[in-house]
C-alpha cells in the first residue's frame, strides 16, 4: 500500500503499533513487562555510589539508578522519571529531569519560557498556533511550553486542551513529592505513543488483525533473522552480544574498487531504521567494507544524516584504531527478540 499507515493491533497480550510507509514497516512499538520510559516514580534515595557519581533508589518496581546526585541524602523522597529500558540484571536509569508529553505539547518544569518548533515555518501558522495555546502558554508560567510540530494545522481548541491537560498533569505531581516510593504517573502505551508521536497524515488501522492484513508479520518475522539485505547484492549482520551490537557490513559479490563505500552508505541509511524496530542500543561496533580512508569523511556525513532523522538519541562516538566505527545509542525501546520470545 501506498502512504503512510498506522496499525494499531495486539501481538498475543501485548499491546503494538506499526507505521508503514509505502509498505514498509518503519517503525515498531510493543509494550513489554519493564516499566515504560516516561514513568513517574517518587523514589527513596539509598546511599551514594561512591567513584561512580551515582546513586540507586528504591522504587516499587526495584532499583533504578541515578546520575548526578548532588545535594541528596539517603532516604530523601525526590521525583524520577524513566528514560529508557534497563540491560537485563541492572537497575531502571533515571533522570530528575521532568518532561510531560503530549500530542501538541511538552511540559518542561524548572525551565520556563514558551517555544515552538522549527518545522512550522508558516509565520501566520506560528502566531495562529501561540494564540491557540491561549493562557496556558503565558510567558510567566511556572513550567516551559514547547508546542510540537503536530499543531501545525491542528484545532485551536484541541492545542489550548492539551496544554492545559499538560500543565495541570505536571502540576499534580510535582506537588506529590513527598511520601513513600511509589509510581505517580505511567509511561505511555504503543496506541497512545503512535498517537503521540506519529503526527503526520497517515491511514488508520483498528481493527483486530490489522498486523496480518497489512503485512506487519511478515516484516517481524524478517527482523528474527540478523541478515539484512542491502542494494546492490550487499548485506550486514546485526548481532546483538551481552557487551555491545556488532554490526558486520558484506559487499556481496560486488567486487569493484567502490563496493565497500557503496555498502557502507547503504548500511548508514538503514542502520537507524533495524537498530528502531529490533530494538536495540547501547554500545554499537560497526565493521565495514574495506575502503579507502578517504571516503571516511562521505561516510561519516552519511551518518549523520542518516541519525539525525531518527527518534533514538544516539551519540556517534568515532572510529577506532582497527577502523571500526563505534555508536553509543539510548534504549529507548525493549530488545524485540526477547518480547517475541
């Protein structure tokens, strides 16, 4: 099918979400037993981890982790977020820094002002949409305003209840600082995040078995293996180990001087995509193709364009002595073979 399509179906018990665009799955949400980033704990701070600039907190899901823990006592109560998926055995990472999402809208207490983003470039759209958020986005607020691209076009009524929504959520919390561990708020379920965060026209599907009718498990079911094919008769493995992803990069029975830049550009512009709907992150070691070092700059340029369009925050460390290329990526999803499993 031609366009884009959200799918919203279940995977057994799970919860799941699919974008396809033009046929193709691009992105891939499934609900998982770990908490779900953008939980709200009150947590009670145990004792500093001393050298390692951290400290763990008792939850009511277990042990999260948290950096940056000046000024904290043990059995302080203080609000933590989560910001992505523990690696198996470790405790939930956390943040102190607060954000509440919505469709239309990002909350950001302790940082007031109101900003808009940069892919509205309509100036009348821009002005139509500040007035829109009314009251709620006064440049005396307690909280920061950022108004997302999907109130481009949206209705005013429906950004100023958003808003309000949002304000009035982070308001609540923060006023429940105190207390025992517990969960204040949930992180946010596949439908609900597909509603959240794929905000451009697209067609939706609701109804059960829409993952078999649009072709969604047939493109799970190629996700099982760790070969990848690539353009041109090249492919790459992507292999996940218990210390990093090891990403391999194969020409194929290309054997031409320019076979390895080839493939290596082709694995930059699909790695974000696997590394999103496999679910993986952390460290990640890419060996490619043989080529000249002077087609490293192309490469790295490729890279960069290819992760900047992607919605996982990922760091691109650099190369190292034996010529691999090394990428610290967030977890912000859960490993799909293990929820398949």
């Amino acid at each position: 099918m031609k366009g884009r399509q959200i799918v919203l179906d279940h995977i057994g018990e799970r919860e799941a979400a699919a974008l396809m665009i033009d046929g193709r799955l691009e992105d891939l949400l499934i609900d998982s037993d770990a908490p779900r980033p953008g939980a709200i704990y009150r947590a009670i701070a145990q004792r500093p981890m001393k050298g390692q600039g951290g400290l763990f907190l008792d939850t009511p899901d277990g042990t999260a982790y948290l950096r940056q823990i000046r000024g904290i006592a043990p059995g302080q109560a203080l609000l933590v977020q989560v910001t992505g998926y523990a690696e198996p055995g470790k405790a939930i990472p956390v943040t102190q820094k607060l954000l509440f999402k919505s469709r239309y809208a990002i909350v950001t207490p302790g940082a007031p002002g109101v900003n808009l983003s940069r892919r509205i470039h309509d100036d009348e759209e821009r002005i139509r949409i500040l007035a829109a958020a009314g009251t709620a986005a006064a440049e005396d607020s307690a909280h920061g305003i950022i108004l997302r691209s999907a109130c481009d076009g949206a209705e005013a009524d429906e950004i100023a209840e958003d808003v309000d929504a949002m304000l009035a959520l982070a308001d609540t919390v923060l006023a429940d600082a105190d207390g025992a561990a517990e969960k204040l708020t949930e992180g946010d379920a596949p439908h609900l995040l597909a509603w959240r965060d794929w905000s451009d026209p697209a067609q939706v599907e609701t109804a059960a078995g829409g993952f078999e009718r649009c072709g969604v498990y047939d493109a799970i079911e190629a996700l099982k293996s760790p070969r990848v094919p690539l353009s041109g008769g090249a492919f790459l493995f992507i292999e996940p180990t218990r210390a990093l992803v090891a990403v391999d990069v194969n020409t194929g029975a290309d054997g031409s001087l320019a076979a390895g830049l080839k493939a290596n550009i082709a694995t930059a512009r699909e790695l974000p995509r696997q590394l999103r709907l496999r679910g993986l992150g952390g460290q990640i070691t890419i060996d490619l193709a043989p080529m000249p070092k002077k087609d490293r700059r192309d490469l790295e340029t490729a890279l960069r364009a290819a992760f900047r369009a992607d919605s996982e925050e990922t760091v691109l460390a650099g190369w190292t002595p034996l010529g691999h290329y090394e990428l610290q990526r967030k977890r912000g999803r859960a490993p799909l073979l293990g929820m398949l499993s």
